[in-house]
C-alpha cells in the first residue's frame, strides 16, 4: 500500500525474517530495501544478543538475510544491509558493530548518504552521529 502513495525503499528491521511474505513482495515491487540484522523479536531479541564474535556473527547472519532477498528475485544492487545497532545488542555489542563498519562495505560516507535520505527527526541518531563524526569507520 505505501508504494502505491509513493514510498521508494523498503526499510524491515527483521531483514524480512517476521513475514514470509516481504522479500518475494520488494521483487515483485521493484524497489531497494534495506534489510536490518535482528535475533527474535522486540520482545525476545534483548535475551538474544550472545554472540561469539558480534561483528562476525552478524556478518554471516545479516548475509543469509541478503541471500534470502537475492533468492526471492531482489537484485543485489538494491539491497543494503544494515547491522542493527541495538537491536539484539548490548551497548557494548553495539558500539563494536560501529568501530567495524568498514568490515560491513559501510564508512562514515555510507552513513553521510543514509543522513541525506533521512530527516533527523527520522533517522537512529548513530547513524547520524557516523555521518557527522567524519572518520573513515576504521577508528
């Protein structure tokens, strides 16, 4: 319903996980979308967040999520995969996942453009933060 009033991205926090439905639909839609990492729920996820290795971790899950899309008929150009900085992560997990996001394809230019597209009002406030901060996402 929200691309028949103009919507120009798909944005799902469970990377298409909590709908059967989602991934085969973005095809058949046409449009990006941006499939965030997330274990469980909301209401499970916060017992989730063991990891061995978080950055690793999520990597490899985050990548079946874009494989998924891909197997659905999404084309890889028009996916972006996002961490999901707390969601099923401690602060700490979190803060890890933003020192690795060059291990992701992300650098404060990835987020910097990710800022353009969102109103502050709209946005996480780290990505906004990972925009202004300026670095190159290797610090």
């Amino acid at each position: 319903e929200l691309a028949a009033l103009g919507a120009r991205v798909v944005n799902d926090v469970s990377g298409g996980a909590m709908d059967r439905e989602m991934l085969p639909t973005v095809a058949r839609l046409g449009l990006p979308a941006v499939l965030m990492h997330m274990r469980g729920d909301p209401a499970t996820m916060a017992s989730l967040a063991r990891y061995d290795d978080v950055v690793a971790d999520v990597r490899s899950e985050l990548a079946g999520r874009l494989a998924a899309a891909q197997a659905a008929g999404v084309p890889k150009w028009d996916l972006i995969g996002d961490p999901g900085i707390g969601f099923a992560k401690t602060a700490p997990q979190s803060l890890a996942l933003l020192r690795s996001l060059h291990r992701f394809g992300l650098s404060s230019a990835s987020a910097a453009a990710a800022a353009r597209v969102y109103t502050p009002s709209s946005a996480a406030p780290g990505v906004l933060a990972g925009a202004s901060r300026g670095g190159d996402g290797h610090s």
